[in-house]
C-alpha cells in the first residue's frame, strides 16, 4: 500500500521528519510521536486543502510528502495556538 508514492515506513519516518522540521520552525514543544503525527495529518490536511482550492500538489515521492507534510504540520501548530488562545 503507497501512501503519496512512499509506503507506510515512509511516511512514518518523512512524517516525523516533517513534523520535527515543523516544531524547529514553529518554535513549539512536541515530542517524537507528536511529530510524526503532524507530519503525517499535516500532508493529508494540506492535499485536502489544496484540493478544495482546485491546486495541484506538489506531486508524489519522498520530497513532495517532506514537503506538504512540513507545510501541513506548521498550519496544524498555528491552528492549534488560534484554539488553544
């Protein structure tokens, strides 16, 4: 099963790579497993919404996914402070 051209270990580990890039950027505190969740719902929030603005995305393999997924888990972390406030 692929998931954006990568497979499940994949986007586990370019996941949790996006989401920690993510956490640098944004300055927030979240551990390992943190990370790799907004990594992960960070790129399937970003397709969604580009999706529904009829934007193509940034195309399928490993950069692509770092990519949305990095994008995605930095617009979950500033999401997460409007609530949070």
């Amino acid at each position: 099963m692929d998931v954006n051209g990568v497979g499940w270990i994949g986007a586990i580990i370019i996941g949790g790579l996006a989401g920690w890039l993510a956490e640098m950027v944004m300055k927030s505190n979240t551990g390992i497993f943190m990370n790799i969740i907004l990594g992960i719902i960070g790129a399937v929030v970003l397709n969604a919404i580009l999706a529904a603005l009829h934007i193509a995305s940034f195309g399928t393999g490993w950069l692509a996914y770092l990519i949305t997924g990095f994008i995605g888990a930095c617009i979950l972390i500033f999401a997460g402070r409007l609530i949070r406030r």
